[in-house]
C-alpha cells in the first residue's frame, strides 16, 4: 500500500481531526486550567474566557493560570431551572421578613459550568477569611519547612470568642486555651475544623501580613483589614479560594491536600451540610458576619454564609450561599440548608 494514497490521507486527517477536536472540547469546558488556543480562530469564545494569572516577579518564563471562567452564565442553558428555583426561594423568605438579601454561587467542578444568584453581591464575610490565612501558612510552609511544626502559646486571657461584639452564636467545640501551648498545625486545625477565633487571633499575630494580603491579591480580590464591618466578598470571590485548592493551582499538591481535609473535618452541621445526605462529603468553611446596624429601623442586622466543596460521585461542585437578614443566625442557617438541598437535588436528579 502506497503511504501517500489520497484516499488514505484522507480518512487519517478525518480521524485525527475528530480527535484534535475532542481534546480541545475537554480542555476548554475544562474546570480548571484552561489555556488560551488561539489557532481556534474563534474569537468569540475566546473574549467570553477570562483568566487569573499569578504575575510573579519570582518566576521570568512562566505566568502560571491559577482559575479560568465563562464569563456569562446564560450560555448554561441547563441551570435555568435551578437558577429560578433559587431565586424564588430567596424572593419567598424575603417576603417572609427571614430574608433580608441572599448571593448563591453553584460551580461544576467537572466541567466548569456555573450559575448564580446575586453571585456578585459583597457581603461581610467573618470567618471565611479563616481560608486564605490557612492558605497563606500552607504557602510560607512549602519554602520554610517546619514552619507548621513552630509552637505558640496563648498568652492572651481573653477568650475571642466571646469578645464584645464578636460574639459567636455557634461556639466552637474546641479551642485553644489560655496558657495552652500549640502547633502552628494544630491551630489551622483549631481554626478552620471548629472555626476557633483564639487560634485565628494567635495565627494572624505570627504571620506577615504581606503574605495573606497576597493570597487575596494574586486571586485578584482586594483585601480589607476591617474584620467584621465591611460588605467585601461576593460568593464567587470565595469561590476561587475553594478552587485552587481543589485545582492545586496555587499550593503544590500535599498541601492543597492537606488543606481540604482540615475543612472536610468542619464540625458545623448547620447549613449545607444540612441539606445534604450525610453521606456525602463536605469540605467547607461557615462565617458569621456583622453588617452595620440599621439605626433607621432600630435592627441588628446578621450575616451568615456557607461555602465549601460537596463531593457528590463523580460530579463534585462548589456551592456558596451567603445571607443576612434581621433574624438570628439560625434562622439564616435553615434558609441555608434549604438552597443546600435545592441544588443537592437538582444535580441528583441530574446525575443519579
């Protein structure tokens, strides 16, 4: 046979094509690097792809792709539905005065697709922020070994989670005592797992500020020092935190490894793990928020949000929700959990 036949040439470019073709489908629907292949030629959805990159000036001929997104969620067509069951839902409880304003955040972290409701509005967001300090000790680690290994002690009497005007209406089952000595380790343990804030107060103290204020600035999130006031973060922003780690696109992957697993072992029930199976694993962060006072009303007005990583079989996505109202925190962790089964539902339906 004649190596150059036509007829032959032929069907091996038509197979190879297909084959090209199904690659670079995967990789663009991809939910994690998405790089950038111009030969496409199709501009359109190449402006519809946005990218974060970690422009380091340690690195001179790399410029590494941290997350990529599909700017406009209306090309997911199959949502639709969730998006208005969503939307009716947080409409209902507004009505009901247990609502005051909701953002939720769904992501398929197989594919990428992604839908919202008030995805993009800022909320206070507490002890979420207890994410990008863990991120940023497992950061220092990968260069300073046994950096997790130093001992602090707690030398401060006070009890932070008590502390007027922070009080938490879900305490901590564990915290780090007073006159107690720990591991660095052990108090990102305390931090995230029982969402401790004497172990957050003795961490934040012992780390330079400069490096968590990266974590936030690499991800392209600007970062506030007001620890309980400010409306800040949407749920998309929070979003990219959970999906680095679960990505390994920001920590090497021991430590994004080590870091999902310190939130998988969260002892918060309330919220979306409320509202799912207890079967299916969870890693996840909850953070009480403090909005201004509505001094007009005479109200306090609480926040409450939820965001983490639900590893539903084969198909693991992103859910955050993140409340307020004046109501108290667990009448905003029950509308929680009802999106939390909304969206369980709907991907079982979907997937089961």
């Amino acid at each position: 046979m004649k190596m150059w036949n036509s007829n032959f040439f032929k069907k091996t470019f038509k197979l190879s094509g297909k084959i090209w073709i199904l690659v670079l489908s995967v990789g663009l629907v991809s939910g994690g690097v998405i790089d950038h292949f111009a030969f496409l030629g199709n501009r359109g959805l190449e402006s519809s792809i946005s990218r974060i990159r970690l422009d380091s000036p340690n690195f001179k001929f790399i410029n590494p792709i941290l997350a990529a997104d599909t700017l406009d969620k209306k090309q997911f067509l199959k949502y639709r539905p969730l998006e208005k069951e969503i939307s009716d839902y947080i409409k209902q409880t507004q009505a009901s005065s247990q609502l005051e304003d909701a953002g939720v955040y769904y992501r398929d972290l197989t594919d990428g697709s992604w839908t919202g409701v008030n995805e993009d509005e800022k909320f206070s967001p507490g002890s979420l922020q207890k994410v990008p300090l863990l991120i940023a000790y497992l950061k220092k680690a990968e260069t300073e070994p046994g950096a997790l290994d130093i001992k602090i002690v707690n030398k401060d009497p006070q009890d932070e989670n008590q502390a007027p005007g922070s009080e938490q209406s879900f305490k901590p089952s564990k915290i780090f005592q007073y006159n107690q000595t720990a591991t660095v380790r052990e108090l990102l343990q305390l931090m995230v797992s029982y969402s401790d804030n004497n172990a957050t107060g003795a961490l934040y103290d012992n780390i330079d500020h400069d490096a968590l204020k990266e974590v936030f600035s690499d991800l392209g999130i600007i970062y506030s020092d007001d620890k309980t006031h400010t409306d800040y973060l949407t749920p998309k922003q929070v979003s990219l935190f959970f999906r680095v780690l679960y990505n390994s696109s920001y920590l090497d992957w021991n430590s994004s490894e080590d870091a999902l697993s310190m939130l998988a072992n969260s002892d918060f029930k309330e919220g979306i793990a409320a509202g799912l199976p207890a079967d299916v694993p969870l890693a996840h962060k909850f953070g009480e928020g403090y909005a201004p006072s509505d001094i007009e009303n005479g109200k306090d007005i609480e926040e409450l949000h939820d965001c983490g990583i639900v590893y539903y079989p084969k198909h693991p996505y992103f859910l955050c929700v993140m409340t307020k109202g004046y109501t108290d925190p667990e009448n905003l962790a029950k509308n929680i959990k009802a999106v939390s089964a909304i969206v369980y539902n709907d991907v079982n339906n979907r997937y089961k």
